[in-house]
C-alpha cells in the first residue's frame, strides 16, 4: 500500500468517522420539537431543557478534550525521546479507539432505554451528558492526530445535520404521529452507523497506520517549526472567529429562535431546514479545499469577519421583539415565515465562521504547502494549538449557552413568553435591562452548578 492510497484511505474514513460521530448532536437539533412530545416537556420550559442538555453536554465535552490533551501530554513526559518517534502518538490512537469504543456503548444504552424508560426525558438528559464525555475525548483526539484531515473531518460533521435531516423527512412521510417511534429509529441508525465506524477507525489506525510510519510521524508535528505562542499569534484571527459566531448563535438558537417567538409546533420545519443551511459554509469551504484554494490561512479570508454584523443585527432584533412594544420588531412573534428567514440568516453566517475557524487553525499549525519534508516541518506551528483552540471553543460554546439557560429562565419567570408576552413585574423600564442582565449570569451561574445535581427533574 502506497502512502498516497493509504492516506486517502485514512481521508474517508476519518470523514465517516466524524459524520457518524456527529450523528446524536444533531438529531437532538433536527429533532428537539419531537423530542419535547415525546417526553412530554411543558411548553415554557422546552427551551431551558435543551438549553441546559446543549450547555451541559459541551461542558463535557470541553472536559472530556481536556482529559485527551493532558493524557497525551503525560504520556509523553513519561516516553521521553520515544515519543519523538511516534510512541506518543500510538497512545493517543489506542485511547481514541478506546473511548470511541465507550461512545458506541453509551449509544446502544440510548436506544435501549427509549424501549424501557418511564421518565425518558431525565434518562436521556443523563445518558447523553455521560455520552458527550467520551465523545469530547474522542473528538479531540482525530483533530489531534490528524490535523491535515480538518477540512474533510468539519465538512462531514456538519454533512451529518443533512443526513439527519434526510432520515427525519422519510420518517416524517412515513409516520404521521408517534414521535417517539421517529426517535427511535433515528437512535438505532445512528447506533448501527457509530458500530461500523468504530471498525474502521480501528483498521484506519492499526492496519494501515502500522504500514505508513510517516502519517505517525507528521501528526506528532515537526521539530523545527513554530513554537506554541508564535503558532498561536499566527493563528489569532481564525483562532477569534469561531467565538464572534459563537457567542450569537449559541446564544439565540434555539432558545430563543425560534422557541422563544414561535410556538413549539410550528418550529419543526425551522428544525427541519436549519442543517440545510447550515451545511453552505462547509461545502464552500471543502469546494475551496478540492480546488486547492484553502491550502493555507491568507488574509484575504479575513473578509469573513463581516458575517458578524448581521448576526449582531438579529440579536438587537430579536431582543426588541420579546421586550418592547416596537411594531417593526413585534411582526416575528408567532410568524413562521419571519422566523425562518432570520433564523437562516443567522445559521448561514455561522456556518462560514465555524469551519472557517478550525479549518483557518488547522492550516495554520500545518499548511499544505509545496515543500515537502523539512520545508513543511519548518512552516509547520505547534499542533497544541488546535486542542487548544477545540478545548477554549467547547468551554466559550458552553458558557453563551448557559447564557442563553439565564436569560431565557429570567424571560419566562417575568413573563416575557408566549403567547401574550405580558410583563408580571412592576419595575421601572429603565431598571429591567441592568435587572435582567445581573439575573442571566446570576441564574446562569447558579444553573452551571444545579447541572451537576441533575435538577432536569425540576423542568419535566
């Protein structure tokens, strides 16, 4: 086997690997309007159960990263110059193979439980959370050991949202009602498909690993590049543009579009058309990679940054909706059309910022270039700086949702829901933004620590 042929091999599988991986977090968005049937969620609090589920899981993944790099770490203070030759990056596979291996059980306990469970929306509030753990371990690890591999690997986890979604039409045409049944066949594909996924990345990285000492090698990075600081400097702005995205989209979406405006039934067509939209950026940008025009960051792609301004359009937009009287804002409560467009708009700009971050950073740490062995090495920063950056994106990722958690549990106690958004409180308009904002960190702090009590209950 030539290193060509094993390194596309190892190319789609890691692309697979990604799509199937990526397969839970996205039904649980594609699918959040069956989700809250199913497990019979009371209306005012469907946006604060997934709040909570999505913040809470990426804390766990943040976490689970964290434990990928300081293991890897560890073991390479412990191999000494071994690790040099690749001992360091034998025990980051064997471990990444091993937690993938802990997904896929996790993920079979999933389906099970949705057969035998009385209190569903509790259970899986804690089988997905103790999920998300192994996952982030995983995760950190295949951007880790192949960094070269981010753009086919960002293009395939959000391909996933499609094929969600694909799944979720058939289903829908299918099966009038019973929304559970969906999820369980949605559950048991992404069980059978997690299955196949963890054979071949074991093959990927025992078998055809074990032939090509090189690939070893380049994920391990080279000795004579970029140190972790002048890499970092060098990857400021794509490193900065996951979080500009970020803070507005994790933020709004779904908590407050479209579950805050628009009634839980009429948000599954949004649900439904939001992984379409948001598969614009990867596709463009996987387009730029075939064509050999994304091979390393340029300033040029710095223009991206713009994007940011009609996301901080929709949020002041949205946030005049639910608490003034404005006319011109008020037209989006309980209009789905409306709905649909900005929250479209707000999903497509983000989905240029996000693989345009971990892909910007991955190209950085290792620019696909033309030189070849020690020109690369020598170009090449220090590959920290992507499970860095991973680790910093899934704790920022977590801290706009909990955000999102006290902003959005500070709305309904005062009132400002569906279907009226009649104020219960007394207070002075001047006094309800600093009120309001000194209750969102307040409750978003106290949520981040009630999180570990499991006190889901207290919203079912």
């Amino acid at each position: 086997m030539t290193e060509k042929n094993s390194d596309s091999k190892c190319k789609i599988i890691a692309a697979f690997v990604s799509l199937s991986s990526h397969l839970i977090m996205h039904q649980i968005d594609v699918t959040s309007a069956h989700f809250a049937v199913a497990f019979n969620i009371p209306l005012s609090n469907i946006s604060i159960y997934f709040s909570k589920l999505f913040s809470f899981r990426c804390l766990l993944i943040a976490v689970g990263s964290a434990s990928e790099f300081l293991v890897s770490y560890i073991c390479t203070k412990f191999q000494g110059s071994d690790s040099s030759n690749g001992s360091n990056g034998k025990c980051r596979k064997y471990l990444s193979m091993g937690c993938f291996g802990f997904v896929l059980v996790m993920r079979l306990w999933f389906s099970i439980i949705l057969h035998c469970a009385t209190r569903l929306g509790y259970f899986v509030y804690i089988i997905l959370s103790i999920e998300a753990f192994f996952f982030g371990y995983f995760h950190c690890s295949v951007l880790a050991i192949a960094p070269e591999y981010s753009v086919p690997v960002v293009f395939a986890a959000n391909a996933s949202r499609l094929f969600v979604l694909s799944l979720q039409f058939i289903l829908d045409l299918c099966i009038k009602s019973n929304p559970l049944v969906k999820i369980k066949i949605q559950t048991w594909v992404c069980a059978i498909l997690t299955t196949i996924a963890v054979g071949l990345w074991v093959y990927c990285n025992v078998d055809v690993h074990s032939t090509n000492s090189n690939t070893v090698e380049s994920s391990s990075g080279g000795s004579g590049g970029m140190n972790f600081f002048t890499t970092l400097g060098k990857a400021s702005s794509p490193f900065l543009l996951f979080f500009a995205g970020s803070m507005f989209k994790d933020f709004l979406f779904p908590g407050v579009l479209p579950y805050a405006v628009l009634h839980r039934d009429q948000c599954h067509i949004i649900n439904m058309l939001v992984p379409i939209a948001n598969m614009v950026g990867p596709i463009s940008l996987f387009t730029m990679e075939l064509n050999d025009k994304f091979k390393e960051w340029k300033d040029e792609f710095n223009c991206f940054w713009l994007l940011v301004l009609p996301m901080l359009g929709i949020f002041i937009f949205s946030m005049k909706a639910i608490h003034t009287k404005d006319v011109n804002t008020n037209v989006i409560i309980n209009s789905k059309g409306l709905v649909l467009i900005i929250t479209i708009i707000l999903i497509l700009c983000n989905s240029y910022l996000d693989p345009l971050s971990f892909g910007g950073v991955a190209k950085t740490v290792k620019p696909q270039t033309t030189g070849k062995g020690t020109e690369n090495n020598n170009n090449a920063g220090d590959d920290s700086v992507i499970t860095f950056h991973l680790i910093l994106a899934l704790f920022m990722r977590f801290i706009f949702s909990k955000l999102s958690v006290g902003y959005n549990d500070t709305r309904v106690r005062l009132g400002y829901h569906l279907p009226k958004f009649r104020p219960n409180h007394k207070m002075a308009q001047s006094n309800v933004g600093s009120y309001f904002i000194r209750e969102t960190f307040r409750r978003a702090w106290h949520d981040t620590g009630s999180d570990f009590k499991m006190n889901i209950k207290e919203y079912l």
